[in-house]
C-alpha cells in the first residue's frame, strides 16, 4: 500500500490550491467533493464552497487534500513537506519558479551530493515542498 500526501487548507483554499498544483505539475484527474454534497456532515458545513476531499493525479502517484471544517482553524502543512522529484533540473527550476510565486525561499535551489538540483519552498497556500532533480543516469552520468 502507497504512502499518499494529504494536505489540509482554510478559508476554502483547497480547490484553488489542488488547480495550481495541477497546473505546476501537469498533474491530471482532479478531483473534488464538496462538504454539501458529503453524507452525514452537520447542516451548518454545507454551505460555502469548502472541500471534504480532493485529490489529483502527478506522475505515477497522487496528491490529496481538504479544506479544515468550517469553523475549524488548523496549521495548514507546518511540520511538513511534500518531496517531489523532477525528471530533470529545467523541471525542476520550473517547478521551484512556479511554487515560489507568493511564496517564500527554505533552501535556495542548489546542486548537492544527491541532486543535481535541489531547493525547498513554502507555496502561497503554506505547503512546504521540496523539489528535486532526478541524477543523471547511464556511464557519463
């Protein structure tokens, strides 16, 4: 069984955040579940746009999310990081640029022991990321 990332945004954010991950990424196959269409949720988080569950494909694995309950005040992703390996150091400049827009520097994107291109960066939605370029591979690498 995989380890999947679940994330968990306020103020409704969830569908604009699971969009521009998509858009990033080039994720596919979002997904969204709205509390008002949830069974079995209390009367009063039916209304608004907050999501119960959303998730999105990228690569070969996927990305999950929700807003807090209405009324719920959380600490979107502050212990945490979602690592996402990119298949080359362009991408992963790219993805850096893009997550880095209203966002703020971790790590500077650098080459180091493990990566030829690697940085970490809070997003304008608090998600902590940590962007890799895959190595080289093949006898020249």
């Amino acid at each position: 069984m995989p380890t999947l990332p679940y994330l968990h945004f306020q103020n409704g954010q969830c569908e604009e955040a699971l969009t521009f991950y998509k858009e990033v990424f080039g994720g596919t196959d979002l997904h969204l579940m709205r509390y008002a269409e949830a069974p079995d949720v209390p009367d009063d988080w039916k209304s608004g746009p907050h999501v119960i569950h959303g998730e999105i494909t990228l690569g070969d694995g996927k990305l999950m999310a929700s807003d807090f309950p209405p009324g719920f005040e959380g600490d979107p992703q502050k212990a945490v990081s979602v690592m996402q390996s990119a298949p080359d150091v362009e991408t992963a400049h790219r993805w850096f640029d893009a997550l880095l827009a209203e966002g703020d520097v971790i790590q500077e994107m650098t080459a180091n022991f493990f990566s030829p291109a690697f940085g970490m960066v809070r997003d304008r939605y608090g998600t902590h990321w940590m962007i890799a370029a895959l190595p080289p591979e093949g006898p020249d690498a």
